[in-house]
C-alpha cells in the first residue's frame, strides 16, 4: 500500500503508558510522522536502553512514571491488577491538543482521553492487543461495564487478532463495523538488525538451531520446552541447538535443571539481548519456539517469520493465528510435552522443512509492516475527520 501524501492538518498523539518490552514500536511512529503533520507519542516507560538514535524516538515522550500493582499471582499466566499512569497526560495532551488520539487497550490514560472529548473534540481509535483468560477480566463485572461504557464513546477500534475482535464485540458489545481486525504490531527487520553484526557465540550451534525469545519467567513455558528435550534425550537424540535468548527470574532455575538433566550441550543461554541485535539470532536459528501458556499476541513469532523461519507456537499465544499447521510451523499444547518434543524431532529428521517452510512464512507475513499499520491509522483517521 502507498500513501499518496501527508495527511494534512492532521496531528496525532499516540497513549501507551508503557512499552517496557516494546522497541518494537519504534519503526510504527517513525511511519506515522511520515503521514501525520504531527506526531507524538506519550508514554510512562520507555523499552531498555532507549536512545534518541532509535527509529521513532525522537517523537516519544515520558510522562511521568507507570506502575502495575498487581492484586492476583497467576502462576503460569499474567498476573492480575491495575496499571497506574500518571494523570500528567492532561497537560501534555492539553499543549499538544491532538486531533486524533491512538490509545493502547482500556488504560487510565484512555479514560482521561474519553472524559476530556467533549471538550477537545478529538477522535480516538484504541488498539486492542489481544485477548487473553487473564487480561479480559470477564468475570469482573464492574470492570467490564466500565469498559462496555468506554466502548460507546470510542471512534474507532484496532485489534491486532481474531481472539481481540471476538472480545470487543461479543463481550464489551462494540458494532461489527467500528472494529478493524489487523495486525498492527509488526516487525520491522532493519531495526532489528542495526547491531547484529556485534554477535559471537563462544561455539558451534549443532543444527538445527531452535531458537526461544523472550523473558525467562514461568509464563513463557520455558519448563515445558526444556522438558521435551528431556524426552529427547531418552531417545538418545542429541543432535540440535536450543538456543534461549532473554532474561528473567526463573532463569537460575532452569540452568540448574538443564545441569541435572545432562542437557548443558544441547542448551545455550545469551542472557539478555538488546532489541537492535535479536536479527542475528534470528538469523542463526532455524526454527523458532513459543511454549507460552498465556500470551495476548507473542511479536517475536512475526519477527521470526519475518527472517524466514518456520515457527512451533503455542495455541494459548495470539500471534498462533499467524501460523498455517503444516506450512509455516504447527501449533501445539504447552501442556502437552510429548507434543512438543514430536514437533522438535520432526524438524531434526527432516530439516529440508527449514527451507520450505520458512519461506512460506516470510511470504505470509511480508504483507505486514510498520508503514502498513501507520496507513491504516491514516486512513481511519481521514474518515473520522471528514
């Protein structure tokens, strides 16, 4: 898709309260400023090692500080609570007065945006992640009328899967025609590339490579991957990578069970790794796994499919939508570790289905890009305006 020109007048302020794992949005405002006359983007916690050199970050703003206070533990997935942003946000978006505001989910910010739209006249279009048990609090039924109120004063929505459709318009009951089912967060190949040069690895990856990314917490089902290969083992097939890129509090954990399993040559663990040097990985991978037991979308899996990988994904992930069984990876039970290890075997017998597969997977997500989502939101906002 091409965008003939500016979109003029228009101005756009962009309400995400954090993206603490999301450098990935990036290259989306870099696309916007490239339509909207202005653009910027409020947010109360930036992603690691933020830098004015990064794509789209001179148009970022930190408006005071975010914190999640969470009420309920769930042990394998998202924990339940509350995120608090700082009420500054009026004064920004008072200096700035947006014409069109882009809000992530049903935040605090996106409550002030809506209570202050009769006075500013503003159009909002929320973007809604994904749907998840943990994140849709239907059982909270004060919580839900709350956002089946919000819902109503809403101009537009954007849900980046199926799973996120179904919710805005079964349970919070938003008209088929107000929601646009996209994916909107996408990968950008060259901003994960900018430092993949710097990449060593201290040995040989035995192939193939299957690569996790991600954080190293109890949620991801780290433990059910490392179970399979535990299976592998038993079957006396050794002969494959699991390379494990990221960083988290279960992370001692698992490298002492991987010592006790005898699974030390198989395993590889890069700690964290910075968002502008994950291409290599994914270069040097050759399948990629997400076990995750609960995940409203998963970005690493379109990242992974944007290099051409074939990918085995969790179905309780959002981003599973993305994957055709037997073309471009399979889908698969968290829970269910025989499975997993089938999958892995499958791709060490026939490792021709690197090759195939992972081309049908950049050709699926080669559609997708930050200038798409950025057209998108230009064209919604052209006939909001009108």
């Amino acid at each position: 898709m091409m965008v003939e020109s500016k979109t003029n007048c228009l101005k756009v302020a962009w309400l995400v309260p954090s993206v603490e794992a999301g450098a990935y949005f990036g290259p989306i405002i870099r696309e916007c400023s490239q339509i909207f006359e202005g653009t910027a983007f409020y947010t109360g916690q930036v992603w690691p090692n933020f830098s004015l050199d990064d794509p789209g970050a001179s148009y970022v703003q930190v408006v005071g500080e975010t914190k999640f206070l969470e009420s309920t533990k769930v042990n394998d997935g998202y924990g339940q609570g509350f995120i608090l942003a700082s009420p500054k946000i009026v004064t920004y978006l008072n200096q700035y007065r947006p014409d069109i505001i882009v809000a992530s989910a049903f935040s605090l910010w996106t409550l002030i945006a809506l209570l202050l739209k009769p006075l500013y006249g503003w159009k909002i279009i929320v973007v809604y992640d994904g749907f998840s048990p943990n994140t849709s609090f239907k059982s909270a039924g004060v919580r839900t009328f709350i956002r089946i109120l919000m819902c109503r004063a809403v101009d537009a929505f954007i849900a980046n899967n199926h799973g996120a459709n179904l919710y805005l318009s079964q349970i919070l009951k938003v008209p088929k025609d107000k929601v646009h089912n996209y994916p909107y967060l996408t990968p950008d190949i060259n901003s994960l590339l900018r430092q993949s040069d710097q990449i060593v690895m201290d040995k040989q990856l035995a192939k193939p490579v299957f690569l996790f990314v991600g954080q190293i917490i109890n949620r991801k089902g780290i433990q059910a991957l490392l179970d399979a290969c535990c299976l592998l083992k038993d079957k006396s097939v050794n002969n494959y990578t699991l390379l494990i890129v990221g960083e988290g509090a279960q992370r001692q954990e698992l490298q002492n069970f991987v010592k006790e399993k005898g699974l030390a040559e198989q395993i590889v663990w890069t700690g964290w790794v910075e968002y502008q040097k994950l291409g290599g990985y994914f270069q040097l991978a050759d399948v990629f796994v997400f076990p995750s037991y609960e995940d409203v979308w998963g970005m690493v899996v379109l990242e992974a499919m944007a290099f051409g990988k074939p990918v085995l994904c969790s179905k309780w992930a959002g981003a599973v939508e993305m994957i055709e069984a037997g073309e471009t990876g399979y889908a698969f039970d968290p829970y269910d570790v025989d499975t997993i290890a089938e999958l892995m075997r499958r791709f060490i017998d026939q490792p021709e289905l690197v090759g195939v597969m992972g081309k049908k997977s950049a050709q699926a997500v080669a559609q997708y890009s930050p200038a798409t989502t950025a057209e998108l939101i230009s064209n919604l906002s052209k006939a909001l305006t009108l």
